[in-house]
C-alpha cells in the first residue's frame, strides 16, 4: 500500500482584512514626515567673532540657509501708548463695593472723551474688574456697573455708543494677585482698552 503525501492547508482566521496599498502608503509617508522632523536638535548659530561679519559678503544665502528676520519693532497703535501723553492713564479705580466716580479720575475719562469725540473711527472697550471679595456672579455684575458708570459719563461727554463696548472680568483678571486691602485698591478698576 502506497501512502500518498497530504498537503497542510492552511485557513485564515477571522480577523481585520488586509490593509489596501493606499492605507500602507499613507502610513509610511507620515511616519517618514514624523522622523524627518525629528532628525535632531536645532543648531544655534556660533556668534561672530569680534570685528568681523556674521557671513562674508560674498555669500548669498541659499533656500537650504535661513536668513535671519530682522527684529519685529513694536507698532504704534496710537497716543494712549506713549507715557507723556495725557491718554496713557486709562485706569479708573473705585472704592470697595461701589461704582461711584472718584473726582479724581473725571478729567482723565473726559480727555478719553475728547479723543473719542475727534476720533469717531476709534473705538473702546471698557473692562470692569472687582477684587476676589464675594462671589463670582456678584463681582461680575459689579465689574459690568463700574464699566457702565465710565460708558454713561463718556456718553453724556459726547462720545458715540457705537464707539465704545462694556466686558465684565470680575474678579478674574486682578492687576495684583495679593490677599490685602492694597491689592484689592487696584484690583477694583476699569480699564479703556483701545
């Protein structure tokens, strides 16, 4: 009797079907990306040594050879940023509790006013601020009063209502993070944000 070899067959479990090329050929692309960008660290660039260039005049830099930007400066946005001018103070402070208008601060909102006033595309955002004393909803309503009581006096000084929007913060953005009747003094505020 002859025995005949049986060839093993072999079945497939149940699992996820294969991958399709284009599936692969996205994974690989990206996993190429991901250690591309990871090749290594920056290089700073070595400083140049006294009395001579950072590059030789000569050199031109290449699309391989970043060209250093040149610094950012700050723009001018407008008088309130420079300190001589009597638009620097946009502060208005109250006292505890109350969003009645020190007659210390009106003629600094009415020179807002008359900036406002000659300047009818400008507009500004008056923040109310309170400190961390009482609860949350309490010190946002109360920040919304103080920016009102500014809005209501530069109203009435001629600014236009369309220039000019009220934002409660509360208690949420303190000039002074301290716990005392010093920090609280100048967390209790509004600010005219240009």
């Amino acid at each position: 009797m002859r025995m005949t070899p049986v060839k093993p067959t072999l079945t497939r479990s149940p699992g996820p079907p294969p991958c399709p090329p284009a599936v692969r050929l996205g994974a690989l692309l990206a996993l190429a990306l991901l250690l591309a960008g990871c090749a290594g660290a920056p290089q700073e660039p070595e400083p140049p040594v006294a009395g001579t260039s950072a590059r030789p005049l000569s050199a031109v830099p290449s699309a391989a050879t970043p060209v250093a930007a040149e610094p950012q400066r700050p723009s001018y946005r407008g008088p309130w940023e420079d300190p001589s001018n009597p638009l620097y103070q946009r502060t208005i402070y109250f006292d505890y509790d109350s969003v009645e208008l020190k007659p210390q601060y009106l003629d600094v909102i009415r020179t807002h006013s008359a900036y406002l006033g000659t300047t009818k595309g400008q507009r500004v955002t008056l923040e109310g601020n309170t400190d961390e004393r009482g609860t949350r909803e309490y010190n946002l309503a109360l920040g919304d009063q103080r920016a009102e009581s500014v809005r209501k006096l530069m109203l009435a000084e001629g600014v236009g209502p369309d220039q000019m929007a009220t934002l409660s913060y509360g208690e949420e953005k303190p000039a002074d993070p301290g716990h005392g009747e010093a920090a609280w003094q100048r967390n209790r505020r509004v600010i005219i944000q240009y």
